[in-house]
C-alpha cells in the first residue's frame, strides 16, 4: 500500500490535470461574460421593454355588500356579481377585435373605436356591469389588454315601489339615496387586497401572497311590507294621474307599536337604471312639508275637551258658517247655524273648529302641538327628514290663533302627521313611528286622555261611516273605519295660492285599531281637489289590503251594499 508523507498530498493533483481543471473555469467565466455582455449590448432594448411590462399591482378584493330585507325576510336589495370591462392600449387593435367586443357587449361600433383611437395608448373603461355570461364571452376573445374586473352590483326586485325608502348605490357601489345611504358603511363591510404580478396587458402572471380578505357588509332588516308598498304605489299612481296631480304618498304604521309598514311615493324612479329626474328621487314622505288643513280639526277639538274647554253634548253657534277675525273672515262650504262637536268634525266646519280651538290659549294649543312633535324631526333614521314649522305661541296673531286649530299657520311632513294620529289608536299616547325591528318601540307624552281617544274616533267614524261626512269614499266593506279629510291652500313665496293639498288621515277597526294611514296628494288640477274626493280612495285601496292580509277579524255587518252605494263628492274642508 502506498503511503502519503504529507496530508496534502492526499489532494495533489498531476499537472496536466491542474490545466484542465482552470482551462474548464476559465471556459465557464468566458461563456458567462459573453451572455452578460450580449444581454446588456445588444439586447438592451428588448429586456428594459420586457421589464417595464411587469409590475406589482395591490388589487381590491370587494367586499359582498349586505342585503336589505323587508319584514317578512322577502329582498328589498340584493348584490350580485358583475363586471367591468377594460382595455389597456399598448399596440393595435384589429379592428375584427373591436367588432367582436362590441358585438358581445352590445355598444356602437363606431364609438368604440373612436374612443380608443382617442385615447391611443393607456387604459379605458369600455362598459361597466357586464353579466357574467357577457364577461365569459368577452374573455373566451383572449385579446391583449382586455382586463375584466369583478364587482358587485345592486338589484331592487321592487323597483318604483320601494325606491325612495331603500335608495340607491352609485356605480362604485357607494349607498347613494335612501337606507342605502343611511346604512352605508355597515352595508359595505371591509374590502381586502391581494399583492400580484401583471403585465403589460394587465393579466395576472404570479400571485405574491400577500392578501387581506373582505369582510362583507352586514344585512338589513326592515318593518315595510313589500306587498302592501307594491299596493300603495300603484294605487298613488292610479288617483294621481286621474286627478293630474304632482306628486303623493302614503305612510301606513302599525297602530300598537309605530311600525312602519308602507312609505310610498309617486312619482318615483327605478333605482335598476340611471336616474335623469332627480326630483323623483325624493322621499316626500319626510322632505315635503305641507299645511294639513282639517286633519288637525279632531286634533285641536281632542285637546279642548280635555281642557274641559268645550263639553262632549254642547252645541257651537256657527253663525251660519260665517266667522269675522279681525279683518278677515272665515268660512264654512256648508254653512248652519248650530253644530255638535261630532258634526264639527263630521262636515269639517271651520268656523266650529275655529271657535272650539281659540278657547285654547296660543300657548296651551301650542303645547299640544309640540307635543304631538310638530316642528321637530321624529329622528327616524331615514336620510332627508325634515322637521316642519310650529312658530312659538308668542309670534301668533289673532288671525293666526283662530287659523292653527284647522291647520294652517303650521306645516308637517307625512310621517309627522301620522305620527299625531296615534294618540286617537293608543289611549291619548303619542307612538313614535319606526322602521327596525330590532329597534325599541318609543312611547312618547300623553296628549289626551283614553275617554277623549275614544270619543274622537267615535267622531271620525261618523266622516267616514254616516250620510254627510266628508270621507265615505274610505268605508272599506266589513270594517268600521275613524278618519279625517283634509284640503288645505298650497303656500308658495309666503303667500296662499289656488293650488291645494288633498289629504285624508284614519284608522281601522276604529273600535280597536290595528293600522293608521295617512295620505297626501299635491296640487290635484282636475275635477276635484277635495280630500275626500282624491285622498279617501287611495286610503280605501291600502286600508283594505292591509285588513285582508293581516287577517284582523270583521267589526261590522258585510250585508252593506257599499260598493254600489252612491258617495256624494266631498267638499267642506278647510279653505282660506
């Protein structure tokens, strides 16, 4: 066996082998300078090209916004998935490329290829929320540059009817009217990103796994009943054309614990498609104020009998429905000589409410009237609420004084005037209307005792129910219905003009009320302008379905042949 003198002879290598070993490293540096050199020299130009084509894009991963439901759970707004579709111009498009796009996408052809011509190099957006079956097509093309980002968009099964409660999302999904709007942030939730690699054609080409996830957007749960708002909007519809009014609503809440379960209005617009009226946009229902006229009459005479102003059996002195206040008279349409409470209130005297009501001091009808919450918002959560106008009891003139107890010289929005109105369906306590569930019901002050609530709609059961009341068109077959017509002047630029506001305001069973209705229609111009004439019908069609679909049981005899039993047109309400 050999042996080594020396470890480092154990690695000695002979000479020719050193040779061959540095000529094979010295080959290796030689190759590798040589392709250094080649890529930094003479393909310069190709790779700075190639490198700018990629970067690292952070991109939005949307969140799913949540969904809005009525009371019965049924949709009231909904996402789905849709896309946008883009192009980054980096070379020529073939123009059977534009073609094709513009086919699937149904666009003009022309104004495509103008809009690219245009713009040349960069991106454009060429259509927003495309189906997903249109965006299948759109990819199967594999054109360069053609990028399709995924979004959510909202879809309104209830279309006109439930518009203006439940809003509206702009294109980028931001809530734009409505419990849209109000509820924006806890319907969007939280987006999330992921970090990727794209090229110049904006396709991904490698994920970096950096991300967040969304979180999505809570739902909403409403106390609006999508049947009875479908019925209400259609029947709005209905009566305002036939009158050729501008506009009207409705709000109908649940006497016994203030929900709300219809605010319609008409006209309206289809939150599905763009909107180039924004005056239909409106929720009048709480941003339109209005005088209320003879709705406030049973309001003013509840308040006086509780004053002990005026005793149940007495009879008022109308003075052949004729009443000198200063320089101004006030007037009945069918003037008597002598009126009952009842009948003050059944052919609405405004001489009999204007002498009942005065008996009140400025400062204690005032007070129920602030009790009631005119002049202040009811704070319902629903985006445009106004608050109305109750001027102090101090800036009240005389005429102003014998005016308020027929309404006028005060102004409310709908939800306001219903809102009043509960203190006839709950023993004298005013009910704080609401439109959560989950929200907690709010009693408010007692305005009137439970003997004068029962009184008054014994009261207003006789507008609706006997010969001479001014609102028969609302008897509704099978239940007894309380109620109130309105029809007061419009005030436009400070001055009274001969334009009107057409209301009616009651409830059903009037014995224990289940619903409270109010309605308001603006500037009836044809045939009528009377509340009962234009208001009353619709408050029939709404009352009636409500009744029917929540099965509140019969209160009187259905042998009246009512529907073939002739209503004389209604007149008599307050006018100047």
């Amino acid at each position: 066996m050999k042996k080594f003198s020396h470890q480092s002879d154990i690695f000695e290598l002979s000479k020719n082998r050193r040779r061959v070993v540095l000529s094979l490293i010295l080959l290796l540096f030689l190759m590798l300078f040589s392709r250094a050199l080649y890529l930094q020299q003479i393909k310069k130009d190709f790779l700075q090209n190639k490198g700018d084509g990629f970067s690292v894009r952070n991109e939005i991963l949307h969140s799913y916004r949540g969904k809005i439901y009525d009371r019965n759970h049924k949709l009231l707004a909904v996402s789905s998935p849709t896309y946008d579709v883009g192009l980054t111009i980096n070379n020529h498009i073939k123009n059977e490329n534009i073609r094709d796009i513009a086919t699937i996408l149904k666009i003009n052809e022309k104004n495509l290829q103008q809009k690219i011509k245009n713009k040349n190099k960069g991106f454009i957006y060429i259509k927003r929320s495309v189906s997903p079956e249109s965006a299948k097509k759109i990819s199967e093309l594999k054109i360069a540059g053609l990028n399709l980002d995924k979004q959510y968009r909202r879809f309104y099964p209830n279309r006109e009817s439930a518009a203006h409660i439940i809003g509206k999302t702009n294109l980028d999904g931001i809530g734009h009217e409505g419990l849209e709007k109000q509820w924006d942030s806890i319907l969007t939730g939280e987006k999330g990103h992921k970090k990727v690699v794209i090229d110049g054609s904006r396709r991904i080409i490698d994920d970096l796994h950096d991300f967040k996830l969304p979180k999505n957007g809570s739902d909403i749960f409403t106390t609006i009943d999508s049947r009875l708002q479908h019925t209400a909007y259609e029947s709005l519809k209905k009566y305002i054309e036939r009158y050729e009014a501008r506009s009207g609503s409705a709000v109908l809440v649940d006497a016994k614990n203030g929900d709300i379960l219809v605010m319609a209005n008409y006209p309206s617009y289809n939150p599905n498609a763009s909107v180039t009226n924004l005056d239909t946009m409106r929720n009048r229902s709480v941003t339109d104020t209005f005088e209320p006229g003879s709705t406030l009459k049973p309001i003013s005479i509840a308040y006086a009998l509780e004053k002990k102003k005026v005793r149940t059996n007495e009879i008022i002195n109308t003075n052949n429905g004729l009443l000198k206040v200063g320089r101004t008279y006030i007037r009945d349409d069918h003037p008597e000589n002598e009126l009952t409470i009842k009948d003050v209130i059944k052919t609405s005297s405004n001489v009999g409410a204007s002498i009942i009501g005065t008996r009140l001091t400025p400062k204690e009808l005032w007070g129920a009237y602030d009790k009631l919450g005119f002049g202040k918002k009811i704070h319902s959560q629903i985006p445009g609420e106004v608050s109305g106008k109750l001027r102090t009891y101090t800036a009240w003139r005389d005429i102003d004084h014998s005016r308020m107890p027929y309404g006028y010289g005060v102004s409310v929005n709908l939800l306001q005037l219903t809102q009043a109105y509960t203190i006839f369906a709950n023993d004298g306590v005013v009910l704080k209307p609401k439109l959560y569930p989950n929200e907690e019901i709010k009693v408010g002050e007692k305005v009137i005792s439970p003997n004068v609530s029962k009184k008054m709609r014994a009261f207003m059961q006789a507008v609706v129910e006997e010969d001479g009341g001014t609102g028969g068109k609302a008897k509704i077959p099978g239940y007894t219905v309380a109620g109130k017509t309105g029809t007061a002047k419009k005030v436009i630029n400070g001055q009274y003009v001969n334009q009107y506001v057409a209301s009616f305001v009651g409830m059903a069973p009037s014995n224990n009320p289940k619903f409270i209705l109010a309605v308001m229609i603006d500037d009836p111009s044809k045939d009528s302008y009377y509340g009962g004439t234009v208001a009353a019908p619709v408050f029939k069609d709404i009352m009636k379905d409500a009744l029917k679909l929540y099965d509140v049981p019969y209160d009187k005899e259905l042998n009246e042949n009512l529907m073939n039993k002739m209503v004389k047109p209604q007149t008599g309400d307050a006018k100047l």
